[in-house]
C-alpha cells in the first residue's frame, strides 16, 4: 500500500496536464507538406487536402530546377517549374487571385535547396518573372509566399533577393531588423530539443525547452515548424499544443481527415468540477474507525486518472486524498 500521495504525484508529474480548451485549434491549412514530390501525386495531394505549406527540394541542372531529394533521383521533366510553379499559376487564376477558393486559407511553396543557392535562386526569379501579382505578398497580400530553405545565402547577403523571396531562419541565429524582414518562417529539427518519440507527451525539460524556441519565434512575428518530427496523430495533437504553425507531415490527406474528424472523437470540458475540500481533521488520530468505503474502480488504472485530470484541468478528488493505496485484482477464474 501506498501510505501517502507522494508517489501519485510523481507519477503524474510527468505527464502533461493542460486544459483542453486551451488547445491550438489548428486545420489542415496548417499541414507542412515534407518532401511533397514523393507523393504519389506531387502537389495535388496536398493542394486538395488543403495543406498550408507545400516544400520541393530542387537541383540546378543543364538550366532547370530538378525536384528530387538527390541527385541520382533526378529524372527528366520533373521539374519545378511543371510540377508546381506553373500548376499554383492556373490554381491562383481558377480562384479569383488567390491560392484556394476559401480566402483564409493561405499557401507558401517552401523550396529546400540541395546545393548551388546562387544558381538556383537565380533560375527560380526567371521561373517566377512575370507573375509578380500571384508570388510577391508585398504587391498582393493573398500571394503565394516563397520560402526558400536548405542551402540558402548568407543573412547579410538577403537584401541582394527581391520581397517575393523569404528565407527559412533558424532559431538559434540573431537577426538584424533588416534581415528579418527576409525571413518567411523559422525551423529546426526536433531533436535538438527532445527525444520525444511522438507517444504521450515530451518530459517537461523537453517541452520547456520547445516551448521557448517556439514562443521566441512568435515574439519575432514568425511562424515556427520542427522538421524530423513522428506522423502520427498523437504528434500532431501534441504539437499543436505547443503552438507550433507548421505541422510536418508525409501523409497530408491523414492529416486532412484528423482535423476534420477529431472534434467527433473528442470530449472538451468547458469547464472543471470542483472537487470535494476535506478538511482532514481526523488525519493522524488514533481512534476506533467507525465506517470504512472501499471504491473500487473497475477496469480503472493511472491511465484513466490521468485522463480524468487532463479533463478536469488537473483537479480530481483522488489528488486531494493524503491517504491512498494502489492494488492489482485479477478474476478468480483468469488464466
């Protein structure tokens, strides 16, 4: 028997109590879609899904930007300019001058550069010359952003970029005001902050430490996304409560689906339950016990109490008890 609640709240200390009202409520606009031309159907996948955040990564070759993730994956005719740029341009001219047909929602195209940023950026302006009005936010505000991450120039050398190029920042730099007007969003890979395998919650030094490099993005006035995070649903739930805005994912219809759906799954309590005060004026007394109530929750264990005080905002009846017990029951007649 357990003879105190010490060791019940260290087996709830590590595990995330947050009010659910609280959430990030996020849509699938919100979906990065992370290597996008290894879909099946590249770009139209995600663009039907309504991804917010679509990344390429690109070669320069004999004049063209190749979309591949190495260079022994090239193949002719792939390129970016066919596979995206030119099908965003009739997408945009479909809906009225702007990405998609609801006006908030929003679209970046995130180019990953392999190798060689002068010559890519170089042939992605041509790409791009001429449509102005559907890639630059400073001449249309519903323009498609362009972010461009990977081997990008150095922070002094962005003003040599015109305003329709953005760069993909990195938390850890200090940027001047002058740079940070260049910068589309800021990234970095996941585990340079936690080990967190996508279950449950991160540890809460992981999760403080997420939270900072996010919040510290937020004060700059960028968005934020982790690359190399797990793709599972879990993930994206928990991610979303960290205030993360970019939601790396391979699988943009799932992730689709589970904005869609996950409000039918779901229970939010509006509001927490006052639990019953004791006053515990009997604690410590020896004295002849009077009545005893054994509860005995059925099928019941840490897992379900955690999920009662996520619920209830972290209150329950069963933390305010200074005296409780654990114990395991199985059925007489069980194998």
């Amino acid at each position: 028997m357990v003879k105190n609640n010490k060791l019940m709240w260290l087996l709830f200390a590590g595990l995330s109590i947050q009010s659910v009202s609280a959430q990030q409520k996020l849509t699938a606009n919100a979906g990065h879609s992370h290597n996008d031309y290894k879909q099946q159907i590249p770009l139209l996948e995600a663009y039907y899904a309504g991804m917010g955040s679509i990344e390429a990564d690109v070669f320069y070759r004999n004049g063209e930007l190749y979309v591949a993730h190495e260079s022994s994956e090239i193949k002719p005719g792939k390129t970016l300019k066919k596979l995206y740029i030119d099908p965003l341009i009739a997408f945009f001219k479909e809906n009225g001058n702007k990405p998609y047909a609801k006006p908030e929602q929003t679209l970046q195209l995130v180019i990953d550069i392999k190798e060689n940023y002068e010559q890519v950026l170089s042939k992605l302006l041509a790409d791009l010359k001429g449509n102005e009005s559907i890639f630059d936010q400073q001449k249309n505000p519903s323009a498609i952003k362009i972010v461009v991450s990977g081997e990008i120039p150095p922070p002094e050398k962005f003003d040599n970029y015109p305003s329709m190029i953005y760069f993909d920042g990195r938390p850890e730099k200090d940027y001047t005001p002058a740079q940070l007007k260049h910068i589309g969003m800021i990234s970095q890979d996941i585990k340079q902050y936690s080990v967190w395998n996508g279950k449950g919650t991160p540890t809460p030094p992981d999760l403080e430490k997420m939270k900072s490099v996010i919040d510290k993005a937020h004060k700059l006035g960028k968005t934020f996304r982790f690359w190399a995070t797990k793709d599972s649903p879990n993930s994206w739930k928990e991610l979303g409560h960290m205030g993360v805005d970019w939601i790396n994912t391979d699988h943009p219809t799932a992730l689709k689906n589970f904005y869609l759906n996950n409000a039918k799954v779901e229970y939010e309590n509006p509001k927490a339950y006052v639990p019953y005060q004791p006053t515990y004026k009997n604690d410590g007394a020896t004295s002849k016990v009077k009545n005893v109530i054994l509860l005995i929750g059925d099928g019941m264990g840490l897992a379900q109490i955690q999920a009662g005080l996520s619920a209830n905002f972290g209150q329950s009846n069963i933390i305010n008890m200074k005296h409780i017990g654990l114990s395991r029951t199985e059925a007489s007649n069980s194998d």
